[in-house]
C-alpha cells in the first residue's frame, strides 16, 4: 500500500488541537508540506512544532477564524496551490434543536458549511488545472445516526454531508475525490465537554458518564485523535485514489446502521 505524500501541500483546518492536530502530525511524517489553519495562533504555534521535518519541508501556520468568512478568504488568498484540504472544525454546542435559537443554527452554518465553501472555491481552481486532489471532510458519526443532545450539531452535519457528496459527482471528473470521515466518540476536549454535560445532567460522576458511553461502543473504549488521522491519511494518499463520495465511520463499530 503506498502512503507517502512527498511534494503535497495539506491544508489542514482545526490544527491547533484534536483530531486536526494528529491529521497535520500525520500528514508531516508522510512527507506533506502542511499549512495549519485555527484562530488560536499561540496552540498553533505548539502544534507546529511537533511536525516532522525529515523531508526537509516548509510547514506554516494560517491564524484565522473559520466563522468570519471575509477575513477566511482573504487569509488564504495566497495559498494558490493546495493538494490536499481537510475540513475540520469543533462542533456546536450541546442541546436540544427545538430548543436551539435560529441563531445558533446560523452560527453554525457559517463556520462548517459557509467556511468550507469558502475554502473549496479558493483551492478547487488550482487543484483542477493539476487535474488532481483531495478534499476529505470530518464531520461525525450523527451523518448516519442523529446524537442525543447535538440537535445543532446533527443539523449542520448533515448539510456537509450531502454538500460533500454533491462535490464528489461535481469534481470526480476533473480527478478530484471529496470523501468525509465520521468520528465517533474520540479523546478530545470536545468529547471532555460532552462528558461533563452528561454527567450534569444525569447526576452521576464524569466517570460515570465516561463508562456510560463506551459501554455503547463494541470496542468498549473512546478512540485516539491518531487513528482518525489513520483515516484521513489513507484517503488522502495514492491508495485512496479511486475512494470519492463515500462516508468513512472510524467509530468502533459504535453507528447502528450499515
């Protein structure tokens, strides 16, 4: 199975921590020149000094807020040649969607779908003169089967997803794959903060809670921010070249349906 992404420019959003983090760790040791994208700039700067270098390549940070799509654009105006986009961003916050503000739904819409449009209309250029690339989504397992209490979250979801699929037919003939990979519960600080909710809200200790969850997980534990990246890795590599359109659980069998 081949693997290497010698001579590829990652764009890699949600870096500075989590499952975006482990993508650009990745991507680094596979030999990629990754471009790390998140507001934080002082975690970005952590984040990259964690990357390989061992095919001596120039990795950069890109401190921007995927919500403010003005100020997203004009961030990556110059990163013309872009080989491999992952679209990644933390969710929104728990609750029930007929609870939920309008607001919310459209606070949302902006940093997921607004802000990975954004991204795709300022790479796909580029990567069609090529005649190649790859854009992978990471969404969530709610793509398949709504979460309890993520009515926001599975909402906004599910608009990527079917945004997704509707690339993939769009670009596949100009040697574009655009796939999403669904998470399941992973060891993040999102995941922390579900934990927490739950336990509030269930009068039990986070603990508790934690082994509540995993209980409903076959492999009975959360998974590592790494082997999403695993995921994202293949797809994004010469083996994964004839993969476009699909949804990729990594959940440990956790999602009911097929």
């Amino acid at each position: 199975m081949e693997t290497s992404l010698l001579g590829k420019h990652a764009l890699v959003c949600g870096a500075s921590q989590g499952i975006g983090r482990a993508i650009a760790r990745e991507f680094a040791r596979l030999g990629a020149r990754v471009t790390l994208l998140a507001r934080d700039e002082a975690r970005l700067r952590l984040a990259l000094g964690e990357l390989d270098h061992a095919h001596d390549q120039q990795h950069a940070i890109l401190s921007v807020d995927m919500a403010h799509t003005e100020a997203l654009a004009k961030g990556i105006h110059d990163l013309v040649h872009v080989d491999i986009l992952v679209n990644n961003t933390g969710g929104p916050p728990p609750g029930l969607a007929h609870e939920a503000d309008p607001e919310a739904f459209a606070e949302a819409f902006r940093l997921h779908l607004i802000g990975y449009q954004t991204l795709v209309r300022a790479v796909v250029p580029g990567m069609m003169k090529r005649g190649s690339g790859r854009i992978i989504n990471v969404i969530s397992t709610s793509v398949k089967q709504p979460l309890p209490n993520l009515g926001v979250s599975n909402t906004v979801r599910g608009a990527v997803a079917n945004w997704s699929k509707t690339l993939a037919n769009e670009l596949g003939p100009h040697g574009i794959t655009v796939n999403n990979v669904l998470p399941g519960a992973t060891e993040t600080e999102r995941l922390a903060t579900i934990i927490k909710n739950k336990a509030a809200r269930s009068g039990t200790s986070e603990t508790d809670a934690a082994h509540e969850m995993m209980s409903e997980i076959p492999l009975r534990r959360f998974a590592r921010p790494e082997e999403i990246a695993f995921a994202v890795a293949f797809l994004a590599g010469p083996s994964g070249a004839y993969i476009n359109g699909i949804n990729l659980p990594v959940d440990g069998g956790r999602t009911s349906s097929l």
